[in-house]
C-alpha cells in the first residue's frame, strides 16, 4: 500500500512541476509581448514617420509661400529662415527614418537634393528671376510629398491597430493563462487536501490490521477527557513465541485474524486500535462504559478460544486483558492507560488468559512489581536465589526416587517472595532466561551430592526452550559437576509449547540425545495434551494435581486418571501423579497405574541438606530391615547338620 501510495505521489508531484512550468513560461512570454507591443504603441503615439512626413510637407508649403509673399511685401529673411528649416527636416528624415532604397527614400532622397541645389538661388533673391526659377522647381514636390504624408499616416494607424489587435490577443491569453492558474490553483488545493486527508488516514491506521493506532487512540483518548470512559488493554500471551516458532509471517496473520475478531467482540466500542507489536486497545465513552467494557473482555476471550487459521495451521492463542474507568477530567487518558497497564500486569501475574478491572490498591502492587524486576538483576550476585527439594517417590517401594528443583528467593528486603509472584515478573522483563540457566547450574550442583540413581527435575520457561543455548549450557553445567545426563529431568508445561514447534522440537531432541530426560508437567490440563505426545519425545508424563483435589468432579478425576496411566502404558512412559497430600490419594493413583507420586503426604519441599539426609534414612531403615531366610541347598544342610 505504501509503494502504491509512494509512487502515486512521484507522478502526481511530475506533472504538477510540468504543468507548473509550462503555465510560468505561457505567462511570462505573453507579459513579454504584452509589453512589446505596448511599447510600438506608444512610440507611435509619441514619434513617428507620419509626423516628420507632415511636417516635411508643411515646410515646404511654408516655404512656396514665403517665396510668393516675398514678390510683394514679403521678406527674404522669412524665405532664407524657412529653406534653412526644410533642408534640417528632409536631413532628419532621411537619415533617421526612411530607407533610402524605398519609394519614400527616392522621393525624399530627390527633393533633398533639389534643395540643396536651390541654395545658390536663394542667395540671388529677391532677384524676380530666381525668385520664379525657385518656385518653379519646388511645385513638382508638393504633391508627392503629401501623399508620402498621408500613406505615411495610414500606414502608423494600420501599426496601431495591429498591435492593439496584437494586445488584445495576447491580453486574452494572459487571461486565459490565469484563469488556467486560478483553476490549477484550486485544482491543486483540492489534491492536496486530498492527499492531506489520505494521510491523515494512513497516520491514524495501523498498517498490518487496518484498525486505528497508537496516535489515533491517544487522540480519542484526549478528545473524550470530557466524559467518562473505559479502557481495555489486551496482549497476545506468548507472542513472541510463536513469532519465534512460526515466523513473523505467521505472526502478522494471526494478529491480523485477532484484529477481526475485536470488531466483531467490541462493535460497540468508541475506538479500537493496535497500539503496539501485540498490544491492542478499545475504548468506550458513556455512563455505562466499565459495563460494557467487562462485557466486551468477556466476548473477547469467548472470540479467542477457537484456534486460528494460520498457514493451513489450527494454532490456539490466548490473550490477557486489562480495564481501568474514569470520569471527566484533565489528563483522564493518561492515567487510563497507567491504570489499564496496571490491571494488565495483575491479569497476567495471575495466571493470563483472563481481564482484570483496575483497583487503586494495584498501584501498590505495581511498586513492589517494579521493586522485584530492578532487584532480580542483582538476585544470583547477592545469592537471593535458593532451590528446594520436593521427594518424588516410587510408590512400589515408598523409597525417594528423585527430586523437583524449586526455585525460591529471599529478597534482601522484601523477603522470602512466592514464585507465583516472580516468575511472571521475570518472563515479562526477559530475566527468565538468565534465572532458568541460574536452576539448571544449581541443580547439577546439588544433584552431584545425591546417591547415583537419583534424578533431580527442573522445569524450563518458554523462552528457554527455544533457546540454542539451553543445550550448551546444560552440557557444560553436566560436565562441570560430574553429573550423568540421564539424572537431570527436563520439565516443561503445556503452556510453553506451540503446536508443530520446530524449534522447540528440535532443543528437546538435542537435551535427549544428551541422555536427560523430558517430562511433560501438568498433563491434561492443555488443549492440545495428546497432540503432543505424539509430536514430541517425552518420558514421563506427571498428571495434573487438579484432578486429585477435585471435590465437585471426583468421579471424572479419578476416571481420566486411570485412562491417563493407561496410555502412558501404552506408550511405555513413567507416570508421576502430583498433589499427593493424603493416603487416599496414594491408594487411588497406586491403583490406577501411577508409577511415582509427589505431594506433601511424602513431604513438603526440602533444603538440599534435609533431602540429602531424606535420602540416608531411607537407606538406612532399608539396609535395617531384616532379610528374608533364604531356602538352604542341599550342601548348605549337610553343613549344618555337621
């Protein structure tokens, strides 16, 4: 669309330059002839041959007349006086203003010189003889220069005229050239507030999704500080994931799809907008926008429950919302956003995939949010950070076959902080990979103090699990403690794996190959749990503890349970039941199958120390218990008869 645009705007920028030059140069040469002929015309008007022709005509009349009058009374200076003026004019005519070689210049050229050769003659007055002699040769001049007078009038008035039919022809296509202008001018505004509407649109709009963005929202946000209004926040959980999984491709469709979806959810919505890489926002305005602001999280997390259509792919995605309200007043669309982002922030510390609406007590929450992520850098250097040890236990023989490593951190003022509360801080600040790589270290380091054939499990974030590095760090974490891979247990949850993962397929192949085992924690609690059994390379499954505590659904619980431990069977896996708390749930998943359980009816999460002695206890209350008498052999009863 931009390139479309962008080359729309070069051609219509070429012919306005073309058009714009070629009425400047149509202008500026009709004022140039404008100017011409109006100079001809006033040269004429000021000086020209019909007046040196007139006057010529007129002195010599002058001059005939002079000699007549001077046979009476007259003077022979008058006569004198006007030869000398004749000869001066034909001398300015002739040298200025007519071409020799032309009718005129002929007539003109002979008059002057019988002029001139009347000079002698005129010295001779008032001889009568001379007098008449000098008539005489002046009569046949008279007639001839007359006409030359009014040929020369008749041909200045024609000049006249043409150049002011000239004027007029050009004066009409000055007119004609700013009215084109005029009309190119207004065309011109036209296209440009056009072209200034057009980009306006493309400012507001979001290029991806079509719908409004960040500017526009802001701008409704200002333009309703005048009423109440409900904002929503969303964001696309895992985003970056499936980016990172499919392609930005993919990631653009889906985006695009969700977009839809929105129009469809929040049709009654002032505005909805993207306003960042997975960050949309929907706006109401009314008394009752916070109504149906919470009925339009509740449409919108409706809408995304269906997988999305991406590259022949169904891939599920869900979202996490946040709304914050406020009435009128100055500033209103600043804090919607802070408190929005807020509520967004507290909807994904639990557990995403839901909205929640803004309370003033989470800004409180926010701060210690922001304590958390700014102390978290310093955690591992100040040795913030700790694991515990949960038993996993054979349920054959009630022994302690392994542990689950889980992270803790007792922060140097706020205390000891829950995981609940960390994790999503640290997933959302991009720290998570720096403390998971932190566990994998430790728990090889604490593993090493185990017996052999004890295994200890760590669960891996999202983020990590696409990570090349998670291999090379493993292996050198192996190495560097002496721990045998297939003693580390690599934990990952249904959340963190996209359908058809490549990448994630790809790093859990590498960590088996390595000889670490995979297990997949929380199963049944996904959409797609048996969908990826198939496509990825587990050992263990662990079966979900909601399933065990189910008051409401026990039936069912214990129902899928067996069929859980039953497939596993199938596919040759080892099941470990979670939530183990009482002797009644070791009976029910013993007798469905389960091959170890893990819960507080074996223990709650240990130091390393108390684990490493958990584990020297049992082995000594194994090596105390009396062996069973073995049946003596035929030798071994001759001996003891002996």
């Amino acid at each position: 669309m931009f390139r479309r645009s962008a080359a729309r705007c070069r051609r219509l920028k070429l012919w306005l330059t073309v058009i714009t030059a070629v009425l400047a140069l149509a202008a500026v040469a009709s004022s140039l002839l404008a100017y011409t002929y109006q100079r001809r015309i006033m040269e004429a008007s000021r000086y020209n041959t019909t007046f040196d022709f007139g006057q010529t005509a007129a002195e010599l009349m002058r001059l005939q007349l002079a000699l007549e009058e001077s046979r009476g009374e007259g003077s022979i200076e008058e006569v004198r006086f006007r030869y000398a003026i004749l000869v001066n004019r034909l001398s300015i005519v002739t040298i200025n203003r007519v071409d020799p070689k032309s009718a005129q210049g002929k007539v003109l050229g002979n008059l002057q010189r019988e002029v001139l050769a009347l000079a002698p003659l005129i010295a001779q007055l008032p001889d009568p003889t001379m007098l008449t002699l000098t008539i005489d040769q002046l009569r046949p001049f008279v007639g001839p220069v007359l006409r030359l007078a009014g040929q020369a009038h008749s041909q200045a008035s024609n000049e006249i005229q043409s150049n002011q039919n000239w004027l007029i022809v050009i004066f009409a296509a000055i007119c004609c050239v700013t009215l084109s202008l005029v009309l190119f001018g207004a065309g011109l505004m036209v296209v440009v507030l056009r072209q200034n509407a057009h980009l306006d649109r493309i400012v507001r709009t979001d290029w991806l999704t079509g719908i409004a963005n960040r500017f526009a929202f802001s701008h409704a946000l200002r333009q309703g500080e005048g009423e109440d209004q409900t904002m929503i926040l969303l964001d696309v959980d895992h985003f970056k994931t499936l980016n990172d999984t499919f392609g930005h491709a993919a990631g653009d469709k889906l985006l695009i799809e969700l977009s839809q979806r929105l129009r469809w959810a929040c049709g009654d919505a002032a505005m909805i907008a993207r306003i960042g890489g997975d960050e949309f926002a929907v706006l109401y305005r009314g008394s009752d926008a916070e109504a149906r602001g919470i009925a339009c999280c509740e449409r919108i997390l409706e809408q995304v429950r269906s997988p999305f259509d991406i590259e022949d792919r169904q891939v599920r995605s869900h979202v996490t919302l946040g709304l914050s309200s406020g009435g009128a007043g100055l500033h209103q669309g600043t804090c919607l956003f802070k408190h929005a982002d807020i509520a967004l922030y507290e909807a994904k510390a639990a557990g995403r995939n839901r909205f929640v609406v803004f309370r003033p007590e989470m800004n409180q929450h926010l701060g210690r949010r922001q304590a958390l992520q700014n102390g978290m850098r310093e955690a591992i250097a100040r040795g913030e950070f700790f694991l515990l040890f949960q038993p996993i236990v054979d349920l054959s023989t009630g022994l302690t076959c392994g542990f689950e490593a889980l992270l803790r951190w007792q922060h140097h003022e706020l205390g000891l902080i829950s995981p609940v509360e960390f994790i999503p801080v640290a997933e959302e600040s991009g720290q998570i990979a720096m403390v998971g790589l932190w566990v994998i270290e430790e728990a090889c380091r604490q593993a090493a103090r185990f017996p052999t054939e004890t295994f200890v499990a760590v669960n891996v974030s999202a983020d990590q699990l696409v990570d090349p590095l998670l291999v090379q760090h493993t292996t050198a974490s192996l190495a560097r403690h002496g721990l045998e891979p297939e003693r580390l247990e690599i934990e990952i949850t249904e959340s963190t794996l996209i359908e058809n993962d490549e990448r994630a397929l790809a790093v859990l192949h590498a960590l088996r190959a390595m000889g670490c085992r995979i297990s997949l924690d929380d199963f049944g609690t996904g959409y797609a749990s048996l969908s990826y059994l198939r496509r990825f390379p587990f050992d263990k499954i662990k079966i979900d503890q909601s399933f065990l505590r189910s008051r409401s659904h026990r039936e069912e619980g214990i129902a899928i349970i067996a069929g859980t431990c039953d497939l596993a069977r199938r596919l040759n896996l080892t099941i470990v039941a979670e939530g183990v708390e009482t002797e009644e749930h070791r009976q029910i998943v013993a007798s469905a199958g389960s091959h170890q359980g893990q819960g507080y009816l074996f223990d709650r999460p240990l130091s390393p120390e108390a684990s490493l002695a958990r584990i020297e206890a049992e082995a000594r209350r194994t090596s105390a218990r009396p062996k069973p008498e073995r049946e003596q052999g035929p030798a071994e009863a001759l001996m003891a008869m002996i």
